[in-house]
C-alpha cells in the first residue's frame, strides 16, 4: 500500500528542503534503495494475504497495526501534544487521500499483475508537477508539462485500455495514484513544524477506520496466524521505509539521492516473478520505461531550474 502516514512521495516533499551533511550521498541512496525495496515487500506481503481476506479488513488491520507503533513513538517523543494543531483544513484533505489511496491501491494489488499496478504507481512524480502547477501556483513550462503527457502515454501502454489483456482494476491504480497526489499537495499545506510522527498517526487512524468501515459490504474471516504475520510485517516493513527515505534526504543531497526511488520497479519485477511468476508483457514494460523516463527528466529540469534560480541573485549582486 502506497502509503503510511506521510507516505512514499510526501515524505520526499517534507523533507525535500532538509540540510544534507558534505559526503553522504553513497550512504543516503544506499538508505533510498533499501527504503524502495522495503516499501515493495510490504506491498508483496499485501498482496499475498488478499488472496484470503477482503480489501477493507486487510486495511483496517494494517493501519492500526501502525497506528500503535506510531502512537507509542509519538508519545515517546512528545510529538503527540501538538495534537490539537495537527487538527486542521490540511489534515482533512490529507486523510481524504490518504484514505483513497489506501483502498483504491489495495482494491488493485489484489486483482492485477503486482509489476504492473507499481507500475502504474510510478506516474505519481508526473502527476505531483500537474497539480504543483494547478493547485499551488507553482510555474511548470512546456518541457516538463510535455514529460506530463508522455508519461500518460506510457501510463496507457501499462493499463492497455480496450485491449483483450486490459483489466479494469488498473483503472483503481490510477485512481489511488490521484489520490496519493491529493495528500501529497495537502501535505505542502501542514505546518513544516508538526511533527511526521503525528502526522504518521492520524493518517493511519483515518485510513483504519475506513477499512472498518467496509466490515458493513464484506465478509470478515478471522486471520489466521500468518496472515496476521504477514500484515504486521507490512506496517513494519513501510514504517521503516519511511526512517530510511528520511535519513537518505537528510544526510544526502536530493538531487543525487531522489531519482533512485524508481529503483522500486526494478524490485516489484523481481519479486512479482519470484513469488507469482508474473514479468510485465512487452507493452507494459515499454511503458514502464516511459513513465520512468519521464519522470526523471522531469526531475532533471526541476534541479535545472533550481540552479537558475539560485544563480541569478548571484549574477545580480555582482
């Protein structure tokens, strides 16, 4: 599931601006790496108990379990007393994606290929700058509006729309992926000073209590002991992804650092073969490479502005 609490892609947004420490790059992608392979096992061990429970007690079990071990670290640290500031518009809209995301995303592992929905995932980058430009007034040129489209492109080469091999599940892919977007750009708009951990803990009791919710359409089986195994490694497996992908920007410098999150392709092939024998057909890996290629050039030309930017009160001064 693509998201605990700040989730894949807000983390990299609330930390994006963090201060890296001279020489700590080959650390922080080593850091990134792990964290995009830990990300990738939870989503597999996902997938794995959905073959026998249904979508909305395998979320309610999942966000609780991470609930408790973030409420605990929270109240450790002290981050739980900001409580009351957390409780703002923001959050709302943050838990609203947070939850669609969840659902959406986990609706999806259940019923298609696992390379292909992460896959699908990786248009979030191309999406994130979309909204960037229409929800935060951040100016996006033609360049990287174009690596938009090409993206979509690629998006449609992976979902196959019309064809005998299309599934309409990947369809709820997208979806989670609009979704994830929303509660990233509602993250841009929570004080810098709350705390992840806090923010981390209402995002999971949202998203828990909306696989309760689903109690009401489904039919609930008891867990057995592997299964609860299974569920509980996933909160721990994201959760931990979430200290690496911190420590990987903090330490390192985003622009050696971020474009290794697409190393989490690489794994969700290796492990969709080695668990369910699935490899991406040659259309949807074609547009895999898509989506990545667009997604890391519109990476690039972001840090290219940034050096622009950075160089004309320089030029100016002189």
């Amino acid at each position: 599931m693509p998201e605990a609490g700040q989730g894949r892609r807000g983390v990299l947004l609330a930390h994006a601006g963090a201060r890296p420490a001279a020489g700590g790059n080959v650390r922080s992608i080593a850091a990134m790496v792990a964290a995009t392979a830990l990300f990738t096992c939870g989503d597999a061990a996902m997938k794995l108990v959905s073959a026998n429970l249904p979508t909305g007690e395998t979320i309610c079990v999942r966000g609780f379990s991470s609930l408790v071990i973030v409420t605990v670290a929270a109240f450790w640290t002290g981050a739980i007393y900001r409580l009351k500031d957390a409780l703002v518009r923001g959050m709302g809209w943050r838990s609203v994606g947070d939850v669609g995301s969840a659902v959406f995303f986990q609706a999806a592992l259940a019923r298609m290929p696992f390379a292909d929905l992460m896959g699908i995932l990786q248009i979030t980058p191309l999406s994130l700058t979309a909204a960037s430009a229409l929800f935060l007034g951040e100016r996006v040129g033609w360049r990287r509006w174009t690596a938009v489209a090409v993206g979509c492109a690629g998006a449609v080469l992976v979902i196959k729309p019309g064809s005998s091999a299309f599934n309409a599940w990947a369809l709820l892919g997208l979806v989670s992926v609009l979704s994830g977007t929303l509660r990233d750009v509602a993250t841009r708009r929570l004080d810098v000073a709350l705390s992840p951990l806090l923010i981390m803990a209402l995002s999971q009791l949202a998203v828990g209590s909306a696989g309760l919710s689903c109690w009401a359409f489904e039919t609930w089986h008891t867990p057995t002991s592997s299964e609860l195994l299974a569920l509980l490694f996933a909160s721990v497996f994201s959760l931990t992804g979430h200290l690496c992908v911190i420590s990987s920007l903090r330490s390192g410098e985003v622009a050696a650092v971020a474009p290794f999150r697409y190393a989490g392709i690489v794994w969700a092939i290796m492990i969709g073969y080695a668990i369910w024998q699935q490899l991406p057909d040659g259309l949807s890996l074609a547009g895999i490479l898509i989506l990545v290629s667009a997604g890391l050039y519109t990476f690039y030309r972001e840090q290219q502005l940034r050096r622009l930017a950075r160089a004309r009160p320089v030029a100016a001064s002189r």
